[in-house]
C-alpha cells in the first residue's frame, strides 16, 4: 500500500532499529507529500506496518531508496515482496532499469539483491557517513 503520513510512527520505529543513520520524520514526509519523483509503499500485518519500501523515478530509472522489515517479521521474504512491489511499481511507470546501494558488509541483502537479478556495476567509496563504509553499486534491468 502507499506509504501515507499516518504510517511514520510505525516507519520510523523500524527505521530506528535498521539503520546507523535513520531518516527523520520530515525527510519521509517531504518524501511523501513533495518530492514528484518518490514512490513509497508499506507492508502491514492487522494495522501494524512491518516493513517499507522506497523508490525515485527518473526518467526512465529507479533508483532504490530505502527498503526495511521490522525484526520481528525479518526471515520471512518480506523484504523481497517489498523489492518486487518496487520492480513492479518501477516498470508500471516506465522505468526500463532499478539501481540501488548496499553496504560491502551486508550480505543478507546482497544475497537478496543478487538472487532478484540485480548484478555489482561498481563502488562507492566511502558512501555511508556513519563509518565511511563503501557502497557496492548494484543494478537490474526490468522486463514489462
């Protein structure tokens, strides 16, 4: 489902746990309300959300810009229902390819990545802020 301004409390306790650097409130409603290129979408389980999702379309490309599962629900291929929301969403809109970044450290969701046909296309040097960690640039060709 679409990510809407009454969801942040439950994104944003997931973000806190998932991520070294969590987004703010206003990031994800500016996100939501005024950035024209965004797409952000909320898996629920009885009103509760447990996991989200995010994009940028550009023209004929999604850049991935957040994707996380609240612990408890981690394991059970949340995270890859919330990406094939995400591929699917993409091509729906045009995008002909999906990009994204993940840290060199994490292999879960590499393996992810990997498994749903995203392929390594290069490095970021020391693109996350919080250890100056590098990225690994990951991309996939979506087929409408």
């Amino acid at each position: 489902m679409p990510m809407i301004g009454e969801d942040l409390d439950g994104v944003l306790a997931i973000e806190q746990v998932s991520f070294p650097t969590p987004w703010s409130r206003n990031s994800y409603l500016n996100e939501i309300y005024n950035n024209e290129f965004a797409y952000y979408y909320v898996a629920r389980a009885a009103d509760k959300v447990i996991g989200y999702a995010g994009l940028w379309l550009i023209f004929d490309e999604a850049h991935v810009t957040t994707v996380a599962v609240a612990p408890d629900y981690r394991g059970r291929r949340l995270g890859e229902l919330l990406l094939k929301v995400l591929m699917q969403e993409a091509a729906y809109l045009g995008a002909d390819r999906m990009t994204l970044e993940v840290r060199v450290s994490n292999h879960a969701a590499r393996r992810l990545y990997e498994r749903l046909g995203f392929v390594s296309a290069g490095i970021r040097k020391g693109y996350y802020n919080d250890n100056k960690e590098d990225a690994i640039i990951m991309w996939k060709h979506l087929y409408k």
